[in-house]
C-alpha cells in the first residue's frame, strides 16, 4: 500500500512522451512492483497533467493508461504473437487503450451512464477528448474535480473488471458496474465531505444533482 502522505499530496504528471514521477510515487513503485517506470522520465513534447487527488493507487494506474503503458492486447501481441489480444469485454475488437477506454460497447454503456448527464454537451468516448478534458479550464473547480475522480475512477474499475475476466473470474454486467462506480463514488465523496472541506462537500451535492435516479 501507498504511504498515507501521499493520499494528498498534489501530483504532476506529464502525459503524451514524458513523465515526471513524484518521488512519493517512486519510491513505492518497488511495492506495486513496477520498477520498470524510472523515478524521473522526461522526453520533449509533453503536455501537463495536473490533479490533486485522494487516490494515489488510481492515479497510479491513470498515469500508467495516459501514456499508453498499460499491458493492453494490442501490445501483448507486439511482445508475444500467440497472446490474445481480443478485448474480454466486448469480445469483438482488438484491446487496445482507446478502445477500452471508451469506445468498447461494455466500456460505452457505463460511461454513458455515469458522465451523460453530467457532461452534456461536452460528453465523450474518446480518451485523447477527455484527457484534453481533464486538463482544460472548460469545467468549474468543482466540476473538474469530481469529472477527474469518475474518470479515474471508472479508468480503474474498467480495468479491474477486464484483468478480472482474464483471469477466468466471472464477468459484471455493465449496468451492475455502472451502479458500482456510482456507489463508490458517492461513498469515497461522502467520506470526503466529512472532512469538512468546502470543494468535497460541493463535490459531492453534485454528484448527487447529476446521479439522481
Ligand atoms: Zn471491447
């Protein structure tokens, strides 16, 4: 587990080619047993990406899938030919980032379901979309704050479910994941809130406006 110091620090990644990993982060790779990110890593043409965030596991993983690294299908088949690199939720596509995250049919139904409405017009499937998203100054403070935490979120469930499938476990429906990251989400807010800070209690009165059903 990650030290709890890092539960709030605020974190800076780069996304596209570069990295830059917080000492924080690197210093508990080697639990994760992820060495093979290097503490420091940067390479030119990289855009900020920013977050403060309760989540340092999630994060973790979000910045594992920012820059691709994720052990996707369609880069299983690059290390190893005969390794299946179909996606086990759809069943019909090639797994690769972009397609799980969000445009696989499984992947689609519960985005839909937990951004739609809170979205609007700005709602989309396409990752590139939403990570120009999370790093824009389209959204309130509050706003950003809570679209970050479901997509992270919802990043991490995604994959879970799809490592949990590969691994002969017995499939979620996508409506039951749905209202699981909703769920999760309302709890880890409401947890939040308790701490009295105003954006967490903010946050999660929008939450609750946008997920009335
Ligand atoms: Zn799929």
């Amino acid at each position: 587990m990650l030290s709890d110091n890092v539960m709030t620090q605020h974190v800076t990644f780069l996304s596209g080619n570069a990295a830059t990993v917080p000492s924080s982060i690197s210093s508990s790779l080697g639990t994760l047993g992820m060495s093979f990110v290097s503490p420091v890593q940067r390479v030119n043409g990289s855009r900020e990406y920013g977050f403060k965030t309760p989540l340092p596991k999630l994060s973790f993983m979000f910045w594992l899938a920012i820059r691709n690294r994720l052990a996707t299908g369609d880069r299983l088949l690059k290390w190893n030919g005969d390794a299946y690199g179909g996606c086990v939720l759809c069943q019909t596509e090639v797994e690769t980032r972009d397609h799980l995250f969000f445009s696989c049919s499984y992947s689609s139904h519960d985005w839909s379901a937990l951004t739609r409405d809170m979205l609007g017009s700005r709602y989309t499937t396409r990752w590139d979309s939403l990570v120009d998203l999370s790093t824009s100054s389209a959204l309130t403070q509050i706003h950003m704050f809570v679209f970050r935490y479901v997509f992270q979120l919802t990043t991490h469930s995604l994959w879970k479910e799809r490592n949990g499938r590969r691994h002969g476990e017995s499939p979620i429906p996508a409506p039951s994941l749905a209202k699981m990251i909703d769920k999760n989400m309302r709890n880890r807010l409401s947890t939040l809130a308790t701490s009295g800070s105003p954006i967490y209690k903010s946050g999660l009165r929008y939450w609750f406006s946008t997920h009335c059903r």
